[in-house]
C-alpha cells in the first residue's frame, strides 16, 4: 500500500482561481526566501506572510501550519521535477541507450542546479517531516517514465528493464543529492557528473556485452 500524506501536512485548499494561484506563488516564493535566510527552525508563518505581502490569515486558508507549507512547497518542487523527467523520456523514445541516460543525467542535474541554494535549502527542510508519501509518488511517476524510455532504445534489448532502471536511477539521482550533502564546490561537481555520466555509460557497455 502506498503511504498517504499525514493528516497534519495537508493543504487545506487548492487554489482554483488566477488570483489565489498568484497568492499562492507569492507564499511560495516567499518560504524559499525565508528557509534561505533562516532555515527551516527559524522559518514561520509570520515571517512568510510579510515576506509575501499577504496576511497571516490568507495564509492559513490555504495551510494550517509551518509544517505543511513547507510540505507543500516541497511536494511542488518534485512535481516540476518529475514534469522535465517524463519530457525527456519521451523525447528520447527510441534513442541509443547511451543518449538516454546522458539525456537524464543533465534532465537532472541541470534541475537541482539551476538554483543549487534552494535545492539544499529543501532537502534540509523535509529533514523531519514524513515525506514518504512525496518520495513515493515522486519515485512512481518517474520510474514510469524512465522504464518506457529505456524499454524504446535502438540499440540494446534490455533483458530486465525494471533492473537496469532501479539500477541507473538510484545511481543517478543518489550520486547529484549527495553532491548536494557534501556542498561540493563547481568545478568538483562538474567532474563527478562526468564520471557519473561515464561510470553509467561502462554499465551500459556490460548489458549490452
């Protein structure tokens, strides 16, 4: 059975009109701006509603607490990421393997890179709450994809596709959250991508042997 979201993390209402969307970009936004100045102990509903120029009540139609804002904001995050994944895949239908995983890696890398202070901040957010339900769904929809995608290649016939996904997957996306963990500088984070990139590609070559 797959886990639910707790109780206490709910939203209490999704925004159905442009005006509430707006608003609830704003809090959004404002939340990253505060985990980034305070972190998540010294973050509150109060900070972030002056930071986005709302009122403490607006605020809590939508979320009853600090808790499931940040829940909120974290399971918004993974829905983005989990969209450029599966646009990827589907880009690279029937490409050589090889391509594909390339194709994933910078999907995925470029994503938690873009804004590499926010993607820390997050992780250390959701540090302790019960996310499982998040990761699970997260983790659902993109092994859908990317199983399809490597199902499709030109190249190589897999003999065991939900193998080789779990296997490059949980290799991929472990090897960019430890990067993220370690605080590693630019130049040693471009050369662990590039030997991620070729440590899958040596993985590849062994499937296809």
């Amino acid at each position: 059975m797959s886990p639910t979201t707790p109780a206490a993390l709910k939203a209490r209402k999704t925004p159905a009109q442009s005006r509430s969307r707006v608003t609830v970009d704003a809090i959004f936004e404002a939340t990253i701006q505060v985990l980034l100045r305070v972190g998540m102990n010294g973050l509150t509903t109060t900070l972030v509603a002056e930071r986005a120029g709302v009122s403490v009540g607006t605020m809590y139609q939508y979320f009853p607490n600090k808790q499931a804002l940040v829940y909120a904001l974290n399971e918004r995050y993974l829905t983005a990421l989990a969209e450029r994944i599966e646009e990827t895949c589907a880009a690279q239908t029937g490409a050589p393997l090889a391509r594909m995983v390339e194709a994933l890696i910078e999907t995925y890398w470029l994503a938690k890179t873009e804004r590499a202070e926010v993607t820390r901040a997050l992780y250390r957010s959701v540090a302790e709450l019960d996310n499982d339900a998040l990761v699970h769904a997260f983790a659902a929809r993109v092994d859908a994809a990317t199983a399809d995608m490597f199902a499709s290649a030109s190249d190589v016939r897999l003999a065991d596709v939900p193998a080789t996904n779990l296997t490059l997957v949980t290799v991929i996306y472990g090897t960019v959250r430890n990067a993220f963990e370690r605080g590693l500088g630019p130049e040693e984070a471009e050369d662990l991508r590039r030997n991620l990139v070729a440590m899958c590609r040596a993985y590849l070559a062994s499937l296809a042997a």
